[in-house]
C-alpha cells in the first residue's frame, strides 16, 4: 500500500520537522548553523529521492557547504549566544498558524503528488519539449545541462550577474581588509570582562 | 487515504515553511533570522522538487530505452537557479549584520532599536 519511496521521504520528512524544532528551541547560534547545514543535506537526500540528482548535489555542496561557511563567519565575527529574548507572542503564532492554514487549504486544488497528468507536465512547451527535443536541438543526455545552459541561458546570465553583485555589495560591506573582531570591540566574549573590571575596581581605588 | 499519500508532502513542507516565517517573526537576533529565513528557502525548493516529481519516473538523464518515463526537469533548472541565488542573497544579509554588529556592539534588532532611540533624544 505505502511505497518504499513514500516511507523514505516521509522518515525524511520527519527529520527535517525535528532539525527545525532544534533551530527554533536552540540559543547557542552555533548548534543553530550546524543544524541548518544538516537541514540542508537532509533536504538534499530527498531531492535525489524526487530524481532531483542536480539539485542534489547543488543543495550539497552550496546549501550545506558554503551556506554553513559563510553563517560560521559571521557567528565568529558577531556573538555566538542569542539573548534569552524574543517574543514568542501569540500574535506571532496565530499569524504563522493562519498563513500555514491557508497555503494547506491552497494545496488542495493542486495536482496529486507524483501525478502525471498535471500542467506541469503536460505542458507542450515546457518539461515534454525538453524531454522529447533537447537531445536533437541541444545535445547532452542530461536535460537539466540543455535547459540551463541553452534554454533558459539567459536565466543563467542573470544568476552570475546576481552573484557578481552580492559579492561587490559583500566587499564594499566588510572592505578588503580583514580584522579581527576583538582589536575593535573590546566587550566581544564573556571571558574577556572580568579583567577589565578588575582594572576599574583598581582605578577605583 | 489516497488523498493524505498525495499531499501529505505539501503539508509537511508548509508546515516547516511557517517554522522558518515564525523564527523570522519572534526572534530578535539577526543571524537567527537568517537561519529561520534558510529554512524558509529550503522548504520552497522542496516544493518545487516535488512539484516535478512523476510516478515511477527517474531522473531526466536520457538513456536508449524508450520506455522510461523521466520527472520534470524544468523544476529541477529554476532551482538550480534559486539556490545560488539564495546563497548569494545570505551572503550579502551575513555582512550586513556584520557591519551592524562592528558599529552597534550586537546583533540584537531591540537593543539596536533603543540605541537608535537614544540617539534621537540626544
């Protein structure tokens, strides 16, 4: 009755909803990134289930690797402990609560999970064009290359120009220079405080 | 029956969609928010995923065999695309809040707001 597949993805599935019970009850940002990287790969694990390999291995490697990276940056820049703080007010659940309860009610006009008759796929110009044509008109056994790299090339042109902008926009940001946080920030970890407060009781006397 | 092997997908990644929108909401830690603003991201690529997957399909890498039925790999491209996008759009988010972190002393957004605040009553 229950597919070997349906029962991976939904052990998948129920990874994914206890890693982020983890990041939403976590304080310590670095548990919180490390469990967001393996967010990732788990996610990654579903997709080649799905027949997602390219999306895959992307999710992998950027998703779960240089996203983990660069938020590892910036916890060891910034502090690695969140204030006890935060409002979990009711407000805040009823609205998440209200919007999951109307994207639910969406999914029900929306085709069958696995289906083969829905637009998407039925669709003369789209995935049925690729996956009859592609091999004539572009060349590559792997469709996800022919459509990336000649059907929707200019897709792809935007994507580097996007990813040439993010990373002016991080140099002019942070600057070629690279510091180190603590000759700037004297109050950056907790263990640094004690002597300085010794310091003051002296001055003090 | 059917209809809770066919959507239960869906729900499942609505459901974590609104965790990601609910630590974007409730927390007041910036990087936090970039975490639960990923998640956000990660789950909508899910849906897309799963928006192409076909029956007994596998993935959409030509073999001779004329027979085999491939997913969609139009979802699987648009993806491909956000993605980097996605880690692009963090990456510049990270160094604002570095920046913010360099001339504020945190990264919390109310202790922000009330050194604004005392700024303006100076």
């Amino acid at each position: 009755m229950i597919s070997m597949e349906h029962l991976i993805i939904g052990v998948l599935l129920a990874f994914l909803v206890v890693i982020t019970i983890g990041i939403i009850v976590l304080r310590d940002l670095m548990a919180a990134v490390i469990l967001t990287g393996l967010y990732s790969l788990v996610a990654a694990g579903a997709f080649v289930v799905m027949d997602a390999v390219d999306v895959a291995f992307t999710e992998a490697a950027v998703g779960s690797g240089i996203s983990t990276i660069l938020f590892l940056g910036a916890v060891s820049f910034t502090r690695a402990e969140q204030k006890p703080r935060g409002n979990d007010s009711w407000l805040a659940i009823v609205f998440v609560i209200a919007t999951g309860a109307l994207l639910i009610y969406g999914t029900l006009d929306m085709p069958r999970y696995g289906s083969a008759e829905s637009p998407a796929q039925t669709h003369p110009q789209l995935g049925k064009r690729f996956l009859e044509q592609s091999a004539d008109e572009v060349g590559p056994p792997n469709i996800v290359t022919s459509v990336l790299a000649s059907y929707r090339g200019y897709d792809t042109l935007g994507e580097t120009v996007v990813v040439f902008a993010a990373g002016i926009a991080v140099m002019s940001l942070l600057g070629l220079k690279r510091r180190r946080p603590e000759e700037e920030i004297p109050e950056h970890a907790p263990e640094d405080q004690p002597p300085e407060l010794e310091q003051d009781t002296d001055r003090l006397t | 029956m059917a209809t809770v092997l066919g959507f239960y997908n869906y729900w499942v990644v609505i459901v974590l969609m609104m965790a990601g929108l609910y630590i974007l909401i409730s927390r007041y830690n910036l990087i936090k928010k970039m975490i639960g603003l990923s998640i956000f991201q990660t789950s909508i690529f899910y849906l897309y995923i799963s928006i192409g997957k076909v029956e007994n399909g596998t993935a959409p890498i030509l073999n001779d065999d004329p027979a085999t039925i491939y997913s969609n790999p139009l979802p699987h491209v648009l993806i491909l695309t956000a993605i980097v996008v996605g880690v692009a759009t963090t990456a510049v988010a990270l160094a604002l809040s570095v920046r913010i972190y360099e001339n504020y002393g945190t990264i919390e957004e109310d202790e922000i707001r009330a050194l604004n605040a005392g700024e303006h009553e100076l």
